[in-house]
C-alpha cells in the first residue's frame, strides 16, 4: 500500500484506533484532576496516555509520515511531506470535571495543506472522517444544513475569547462553548452553528477539521480579517503567529461577525 496516496482509506485503521483511544480514556473520565501547563492549558493523564498509544500507532501505521502532537515536545520526522497533526485529547477541562464533550483530532496535511480529517468524540458517541472529499458522520455522510433556519436557533460556539473581544457586541446569534473548539468546527461542518470562533490556538486546534468546513465553502479569518495561512503554524511552536481569535465559517456570516466585533 501507497500510504502517501491521497486515495488510499485510513478509516480501517482510525476505527480499531478509537476503539483503543475509548479503552485508555473512558475509565479516567472524571476522575482524574488537570493540572497547569506553562500555556496555561490543562492536561491530565488521560492526554499523555492517549498521545502515548496514539503516536506509537501512527509511527507503526505510516512510519514514512510526520507526526506532530499537543502533548510531544518534539515533532517526529518534520521534514516529512505528510504530517499527522494529532490532538490527543482535545477539551481536556471539560474532560477532567466529567462533562461530555472531549475526544480525539487527527489531521493529515500534504506540506500546508490540510487533506483528512478523523475525530472521535466517545461519551457522546461521534466520529467523523473526511478523506477523498468524501465527510461523514457515524459512517454515513453528513447532510447538508437545512434551508431555513429560525432566527432564534442561529448559534455561534466560542472558545476562550472573553480576554480578547467584548461579547456582548455579537448581536443577533445564540453564544453556545461546548468546550472543545474540535466539535465547535465539527458542529460548523454539520450544519448546526453558523460559524466558531477559537481564541489563540494551535496547529493540531484546527487542522484535522479544516478539510471539512474548507470543503462547504467556509473562510478563516483573524479578528483584523487577514486569513489563516498555515504555512505559519507548521514550524514549531505551531501556535498562531498573532495573538487573536480565528472565526471560521460562511464568508458572509464571518464578515458581519468583524464588523460587530471591530
């Protein structure tokens, strides 16, 4: 097997891994406490453990690509064309106080360009893969958001942007945080929030959903309006290269969030 080929199907693969990522991090949902890290983020040993297991299976599975993860301080293979980009447990706070939404990012990039897509959220029961264009949710693919959505439904999912704009300004969405800026974008692809907006994150934030919202369409912009160019986030540290939110969603619906926020 050609493991660089765009065509070739790592859902086999990414579904036994699950299963073991559900197997490590289940048993320890909720009743492990988090502690600081230097970013101020949180991690447990549920995070160190899952990017234990997790990176061993990469580099066993495609010992040819390039690995880089939240919970590794040193990237495996970077000089690599294809980069895994591995969040091993993506909503750690929430994971910690026994809340639902918490799970598993990978992204596979060609250089800078985001091409796959696998999450596994397991309390909640969700898995999503996006590879060969093809998105899908729990093995079927996702449909397409409905025509007309009632005023008083519109959402916009937000994660850890209060120190940098005012709230408040948003008018005319429902303000929903989940807690996981992964199922935030997932929720996006799905049709079931009209845009996200993440504070200041990294590499392994946003690029295993990335080919799902790039896919309908969806922009990324900074809250200046200059647009995510990844190329910028692929050298260590991997964090993004301005201290501001990203919003990503339809073009129009993030123009009209600027100009609130501006």
């Amino acid at each position: 097997m050609n493991s660089q080929s765009p065509a070739v199907s790592h859902v086999e693969f990414m579904r036994g891994l699950f299963h073991e990522y559900a197997g490590i991090t289940l048993p320890l949902h909720g009743v492990i406490a988090a502690e600081d890290k230097a970013d101020g983020s949180s991690v447990t040993r549920a995070d160190r453990d899952a990017s234990t297991h997790v990176l061993k299976r990469l580099n066993g599975y495609t010992p040819d690509h390039g690995v880089i993860s939240e919970e590794e301080r040193v990237s495996y293979r970077p000089e690599a064309r294809w980069q895994w980009a591995v969040d091993p447990l993506d909503g750690t706070a929430s994971f910690a106080r026994g809340l639902p939404v918490w799970g598993l990012g990978l992204g596979l990039l060609e250089d800078a360009d985001p091409v796959a897509g696998y999450l596994y959220f397991p309390v909640v029961r969700q898995t999503f893969t996006f590879e060969n264009g093809l998105a899908l949710l729990n093995g079927a693919p996702i449909p397409a958001a409905p025509d007309h959505i009632a005023p008083d439904t519109r959402n916009v999912m937000i994660t850890a942007i209060h120190e940098y704009v005012d709230v408040r300004r948003i008018d005319g969405f429902r303000l929903h945080n989940l807690g996981s800026t992964h199922y935030h974008l997932m929720m996006l692809a799905a049709g079931r929030c009209d845009a996200i907006i993440a504070g200041p994150c990294f590499l392994w934030d946003v690029a295993p959903a990335l080919p799902f919202t790039r896919a309908l369409g969806h922009v990324e912009r900074y809250l200046d309006g200059s647009p995510l160019e990844l190329d910028a986030l692929m050298q260590p540290h991997y964090g993004f290269p301005v201290r501001q939110p990203l919003l990503v969603g339809p073009a129009d619906v993030v123009d009209r969030l600027l100009r609130s926020l501006s």
